[in-house]
C-alpha cells in the first residue's frame, strides 16, 4: 500500500460548505473527501494555465477554516513539483501550496 502524506490547509467559510455539499452530492462520503480533492488537484495540474489559476486565486478572502486531505506520496511529489514550477512564474507568491488546493476545490466545483 503506497504511502499517505497529510496536508492542512484554510479555505473560506463557504466554499468549505460547497466542498461538503458537492462531496455529498458526488457520492462521496466524508472519508471520501480526500480522493475528490485528490482528483481535483490531478485534474487542476493537469491543466496547462494552472500557474495563472493558482496565482488568480490569491483573492480569495476569509480563511477562516481549516481542512485536511491525506493524499498519497505520488501525488504529493507532484504537488511539490508544481509549487516549484508556480515560484518560478511568481516568486513572492506566499502559502503556494494552500492556493493549489483552494484552486483545485473551485475548478471542481465549477466543472460539477
């Protein structure tokens, strides 16, 4: 069994009740919230102007609740990857890997 790495991160209010609601709505139970933010962040990184939607999503406001996804080790270098490849296109951007996840969650829920 491949290894887990846990990441903590904020996000508003509401959207963290849009997470909820649209995990439900998926058929996903709350265990489940992991893998559709796992599949959320495959799918965002798979995209080829994510930087820009990662860097477009620092005007979010109101972090005011905490969530965390366990993902596997895979994903997790890949994760590392792209903040890397984000600081090279924005380098004074701060909390790059807590903006990616907020990215993704959005992406999935505009596509849903």
């Amino acid at each position: 069994m491949e290894e887990k790495a846990k990441i903590t991160f904020v996000l508003p209010d509401n959207l963290q009740k849009d997470l909820r609601g649209q995990i439900a709505k998926d058929g996903y139970d709350m265990r489940g919230k992991s893998r559709w933010v796992s599949e959320g962040i495959e799918f965002l990184l798979e995209m080829s102007n994510y930087p820009e939607l990662v860097y477009i999503s620092g005007e979010m406001k109101g972090f005011e609740k905490v969530e965390s996804v366990v993902v596997s080790k895979s994903l997790k270098k890949y994760l590392d990857n792209a903040i890397i490849h984000i600081r090279k296109s924005y380098p004074a951007m701060e909390g790059v890997q807590s903006r990616i996840l907020r990215t993704a969650i959005v992406q999935r829920l505009i596509r849903s």
